[in-house]
C-alpha cells in the first residue's frame, strides 16, 4: 500500500516537471521595449569640412530598452537627387592604438595610426553619435549655401523599429586653422589675422608702453611635406630674431620634431592634424582641445624688475602641409634690451 502511495507521489511530480518544461517552451522570449519618447535632440547637423566632427549626446533613450541599432538610409540631396558622395566609402586615418603625446618621431605617430574606408558621414551603431571624416571636403560635398542634404534614421531592437524622417545635413566650408578669420559659409577671409591667445608684458622698443596691436597670421605653402613653422616680424614687416625670446622652451613649443632654428623663424617636422587627439598633453591647453604654444623672454625693467614678456596661441590646423604661424606686431618692435 505505502509503495503504491510512493509510486503515485513519483509520478505526480515528473508529470508536474514535465508540465512545466512544455510551459515554459512554449512561453515567448523577452522582447525589448522601443519606446515612443525615444527620440533625436538634434535634427539639423552643421560639422565644418575638412575635420573629424563629431556630435554626441544628440540622442534621448528614453524608455526603449538598450542596446539600440542605429542605421543612416535613404540618403539624399536635398533636391531629392541620389547622394553617392555620402554613401560610397572612403579611406580615412583612424587610430588603432592610443596617442599620448609621449611619442618621440614622427614614425612613431605613425605606427599608432591606420586606414580603414568609411562613408564620410555616418552614425555609430549603438549610440546615435554622428561622425563627419575629415576627407570630406567642399570639392565634391555640398556645403553652405547650399541646402545640403536630408536623411532618415531607422532605431531599432528586438522590440521593434521606428524611424525619423527628413533629418538634415548641412556643412560649412572649411576653415583649415582655428581660431579663424575665414567667413563660415563663404570661405572667405574677412579680416588679415586673428588675435594672440595670450600677451603680457611686452613692451615697444621706442614708446616703452605695453604692447597690445598684436595680429597673429597662418599661412601655408605648397612644398613637399609636413611642417610648421613660427615667425615674427615688426610693424614695417621686417624679420625679429626668435632667439630674441631666448627663454622660450623650444622642445616643447609644439608636438614637432628635428627642430631648425635660425634668425628667421624657427621650424618643426610635425605630424597633422595639430593637436592630433583631443587628449590633454604638455604641448596642449588643458582640455587637449587646442594645441598650445608660448615664446617668452626675460629683461630688466625699471628699478631691477626682472619683467617676462609672453606672447601665445592656442590654435589648430586641420590641414596638412607646412604651414607658417607669423606674429606681427603691428605698432613697434618689442623691446628685449634691460633698462
């Protein structure tokens, strides 16, 4: 009698587990939530030609549940044309180990980079974050005034797809240096120069007061290679020494290489874009958006005060080339000698 008890007991519970193991087959897997306020907080993109841009944070998650497929589709002029400059693939430098601003030749830079072929405008896969490469350029990529191009996005997971319709896309022209005195949609110089970052200190030669009428100029020639150079002139544009601003740290006025100092100008192999990451090193300003390069000197001023003149400039090049930072003070000479 127990026995039977124990056999029927045995059955009950592997009828049950069986039971339940078919349940559980036939239940359907957990799909992930795309949910209705998802949305991008950016609709029109602006980047400037001739850079790596890239715009983040432009997409609210909302209630969808992640990880979210992104897809650029149906990319277009904005006349409704076909848009093969954007959806073809171009090489571009990307780096596959990181720059630290330790690096000590060019080779060595270049070791850390490599090419791969991207669109020139795309979208990272799971974040939403838009990217223009820089070999995007005004030559064939339609840029300002012009009205550019439109496109969608299709936002997807196991939950579903949606997508956004007739976002826009609408570069400038170039600016090859920043700070620039170049128009942003024509491309145009509106003034000779921009402003130094920093001056302190410096006083004319002739009148004794503090210097200020300071125009600061980029230019580029089209030889051979990868340089850049720095230069002073006075205000008839006449050559000042660089040796003039002897307290000057010259190995580390840039992220350059064989440096060759003479009484014209100073210059530095260099690798480009100038900074080449947004990455805080000794050679840039302190968020590593800008390179940062400073010349000084010191003299005697008035009742042995020892004075320390300061010229600089935070800056990028996006372009590479050689190219020439110039510093022209436009009123009088600085004035090196003691009192």
């Amino acid at each position: 009698m127990n026995k039977r008890k124990y056999l029927s007991l045995a059955s009950l519970i592997v009828l049950s587990f069986a039971l339940i193991t078919a349940c559980k087959k036939n239940i359907p897997d957990e799909r992930l939530s795309l949910g209705k306020d998802s949305q991008f907080t950016q609709l029109t993109y602006q980047p400037v030609l001739g850079r790596n841009t890239l715009f983040s944070d432009n997409f609210f998650v909302g209630s969808s549940s992640v990880p979210l497929d992104f897809k650029i589709v149906n990319m277009r002029r904005f006349t409704g044309e076909p848009a093969p400059e954007l959806t073809e693939y171009f090489p571009v430098q990307v780096w596959k180990s990181a720059y630290d601003g330790t690096e000590k030749s060019i080779a060595e830079i270049e070791a850390k980079r490599k090419t791969e072929n991207h669109q020139l405008f795309e979208i990272r896969e799971h974040s939403g974050q838009f990217l223009m490469w820089n070999k995007a350029n005004s030559n064939f990529v339609r840029a300002q005034p012009d009205s550019g191009y439109v496109f969608d996005v299709e936002v997807s997971n196991s939950g579903g797809r949606r997508f956004f319709k007739d976002m826009k896309l609408r570069p400038f022209k170039e600016r090859p240096f920043e700070p620039s005195n170049l128009n942003s949609t024509t491309g145009q110089a509106i003034t000779t120069g921009v402003f130094p970052s920093l001056i302190s200190n410096i006083r004319g030669e002739k009148t004794g007061r503090f210097l200020s009428d300071v125009e600061v100029q980029f230019k580029k020639n089209n030889a051979p290679g990868n340089s850049l150079s720095f230069k002073f002139i006075d205000s008839l544009q006449q050559v000042i020494d660089p040796n003039k601003f002897a307290a000057t740290d010259w190995v580390n006025v840039v992220h350059g290489f064989n440096m060759v100092k003479n009484s014209d100008s100073v210059k530095y192999e260099v690798a480009y874009p100038i900074p080449l990451a947004s990455y805080p090193t000794k050679y840039t300003t302190t968020s590593g958006q800008q390179a940062k390069a400073i010349f000084r000197y010191n003299r005697q001023g008035f009742g042995n005060v020892q004075e320390t003149g300061l010229i600089g400039m935070n800056f990028n090049i996006f372009e590479q080339g050689n190219w020439t930072i110039i510093f022209w003070f436009k009123t009088e000479r600085p004035k090196f000698t003691n009192e």
